[in-house]
DNA sequence: GTAAAAAGTTGCTACACATCAATGTTGTGA
DNA sequence: TCACAACATTGATGTGTAGCAACTTTTTAC
C-alpha cells in the first residue's frame, strides 16, 4: 500500500459529503482523508486488528471475508466503489470482525476515526446514512446465513450468481474471483464450484466462458435459488 | 400480548436513559413508552413486518430466528432483559430481518420509532450505546456464520453450550430452549443435537438431567469448538 | 518465449449428517 | 387421574458433499 495524495478524494465525495464538511469545519491538515492504493491480493484490512480509520472504496474490487480456526474462508461480500470497508467495525467494535483484501488494483480513501466522530455529531444526514448502510450488511449477513446453512449445492450457487449479476448490474459480466473464491462466496468446495457451474452451462442456464458468466435464464436461477 | 401499563418502564430505564430523556422533553401522552406482555410462544415481531416500535425486552426469555424458505429455523439469539429487540432494524431496514418469539412469559417495552428517531439527535451517548449494541450483533452472527459453515456436530453443540452457560452466568443450567430448538441453535437436526448431548456426557463434559444441563469440563468444550 | 506456478476440471471414494421410524418420557388440560 | 400431545431418545439408512488424485489449461514471471 501506499499514499498516493493527501487530501481530495472526489470519486467518494458524492456519496458522504465528508470533503465537504471536512472543509467547512476547517480541520488540520493531519485530520483530512488520504488516498491510499493497494496492489491485487493485498490486504485492506486484517480480522482482529484494531481500527483506526473508516475506509471507503474507491476503486477497484475487493472481497471482504472472515477466516475460521481451520484456515478456510468465507466471503461475505464483494466490494465495489463507492462502498464503506470499514464500516461495520467504526462504531460497534473497536476491532474488524472481517478481513478485506484487494481482487483487483484498489485505490481506497481512508479518514481517521475521530474526524468520523465528529462529523457523526455534525452531519446527521450522513449519520444516518451510515446507520442504513450498515442495516443492508446485517440483512445481507442475515440472508447468507440461511443460505450456507440450509440450501444445497445448485441453490448456493445460483444464489451467488444472481448476486454477482446484480452487483455488476449485467446478465453478462467477468468474475473477478477464481472458482475457488467462488465456492468460498457459496459456502461450498472449490471442485463443487465448477462442477456446479458445468451443469448449469449444460442446462442451458448460464454461459460459460472462462471467467466470463452469462445468465441466460434468470427465471430459473431465482427459482433454483428459492428452493435450495 | 397486552399493554400492561401507559408509561414508566422502570425496568429498562437504567439502560438506555430513555424514560428520563422523554420527561425532559415532555413529550405528548401517545409518544410514551408502553410496556406489554406476551405468553409463552407468542411472537413479539415478525420478519418483514414494518418495524414500527423499538423494543426492549424487559422481562423473560425470547428467541430471535430466521426462517428458510424450507420451513425450518435458525436461532441467532437468545434473548435476556434488558436486550434490544428491535435494534437491528430500527435504523437499517423498514422492516425486520428476523423473527422473535417468547421461550417464557415476557414482559416488553415499545417505544415509538419517532421518539427514538427524537432521542437519536436529543442524546448522544444514547446513540453510541445503540451502535455499540448492533456491532456486538453483527459481530456475533459472525461467529455463527463460521460455526455453521466450519465446524462439524459436535463442535457446534459444544459452542451453544459455550454461549448458553455465558449468557446464565453459570455452569449449571436450566435450558428455556427444546432439543429442537437446541439444534436450531448449532444448526444441526434435533435428533443429532440429543446424540451429542449423550455423548458429551458419557465423557463426563457436561452433566445432563432433562433440561438441566451442567458444564462439568468447559475447557473441553473450548477445545471441542476451536477445532470444530 | 519458455518454464514454473496458479487456476480450472473431472472422476472416485469416504463419511458426516439429515431423515425416517419406532419407542420411551414428560407435560398438559379436561 | 386419565388421555393425548409434545418432547426426547436411539438405531438404521440413504445421500449430499468434501477431499483426494490426476490431469489440462491459463497465467505469471524471468
């Protein structure tokens, strides 16, 4: 990682109204946000350690992922500009509860806690923005919960494919993660991934060429989805 | 369930400072707090219901679960006064996420989504507790979300076992919770839930009588649930 | 441009777990 | 107190899925 300048950030300004405020209020210069840049499968943030700073993303993809006792991951979300990274951590937990990591080159904006409590008291729209983008994580943790923990290879997997079709707003898109991610994103093993994956192709339900995914029959994933 | 008195909630007050913030600010008679009752099994929210009130459980056990498409249920929590019940959907989400119903005769406090919203900008520790209290939340489906993908039987009952005798503040028990619901707990089917349990005690970890259970070695139980 | 590493693919096997069934036990309401 | 329902327990069975191994394809790096 590395700081690429000190202050700016106009590719999240739109979204939290910090830079403006920042400059309203008059802060140090210590206090503005940075840009910072983060090489493919470098680490944006590690479970357990402390917090310091809320981070927003910029650029790029990134995964965020929590890792068990036995070494294997799970991964909670794909993350693209402009999402919160540090979010659920900034007021609930002193520590991260995840780890985030880039997939591809990432360029992410960082702002130190304590400008975030102050803007917390001076900005009550962006509080509550805040406060709603962390219910949709919880309602999205919530739903992954279900899914790992009662649908069966074919429904894990077609839930996965209609949340990537969703996040690139695209029936077509290039998967930025490997298959082995892609089983990690289900709850499943890496070989159940692509084999799943075959089927689907081989029924018609989806294009497959490589990393890119076409979904040609949504109707059918939803209900595959559905039923587990 | 029926309101049970207008005003007061002596119960909660020591938590969250709602009672003496609303005679500050004397509020109108409709915008008080309530307090209800609810009889055994009886649901005090719904999933994706409107959240109209944020709750807080005053007297009793409840369960706070989601339901599959299946049928069948996971229980994220249970519930102790003076837990939030509406907390994680009061300020994300216009509906809930989750079912709670009561494992005991309960005792609740309703308080009016106007009011906290009035609280929210009024007090701001109170608002620091609430985001305290939904990161601790998410932080533990978290760890459910890795026992239930990760781990296998028996370390998925000794982690409810785990978590049980924390929330009693006790090694000896008395379960509010069926075998059924035990399992619901660990993600496991009831009758898997029963055979661990009978194992655990021919080993002499835990002593069991019906619904009363007694951790006789918890560091087994640690151990059991580290490496799943 | 070539070698080495990473990613992707397929078949096979073992087993952890859910499910079904049968039966025993406890609790509850008339 | 009796009858019925809910809850608890144990054994037998089928199957969904992880893990292994062998192999091919793609990507990366020098």
């Amino acid at each position: 990682m590395r700081i690429v300048e000190k202050a700016g950030c106009e590719s999240c300004q739109h979204k939290c109204d910090i830079f403006l405020t920042s400059k309203e209020m008059g802060l140090e210069d210590s206090l503005q946000p940075r840009k910072v840049a983060y090489k493919k499968y470098e680490q944006i943030c590690r479970q357990n350690s402390i917090v310091t700073h809320a981070i927003i993303l910029c650029e790029g993809n990134a995964k965020m992922y929590i890792e068990g006792s036995n070494g294997k991951n799970i991964i909670l979300n794909i993350l693209m500009p402009s999402n919160y990274i540090g979010l659920l951590a900034v007021f609930g937990s002193p520590s991260y509860s995840y780890n985030v990591s880039a997939l591809t080159p990432c360029v992410t904006c960082h702002i130190g806690i304590e400008m975030i409590k102050k803007l917390y008291y001076h900005n009550h729209n962006y509080l509550i923005q805040l406060n709603q983008a962390f219910g949709s994580s919880v309602a999205s943790i919530m739903k992954k919960l279900l899914s790992l923990s009662q649908k069966q290879l074919r429904g894990k997997v077609a839930e996965s494919l209609i949340y990537l079709s969703q996040l690139y707003e695209s029936h077509a898109f290039t998967l930025t993660i490997t298959r082995k991610e892609l089983g990690e994103l289900s709850g499943i093993s890496e070989e159940n991934a692509v084999r799943v994956l075959t089927e689907f192709k081989n029924e018609g339900i989806i294009g497959l060429h490589g990393k890119v995914i076409e979904v040609l029959d949504m109707e059918m994933l939803q209900k595959l989805s559905l039923i587990g």
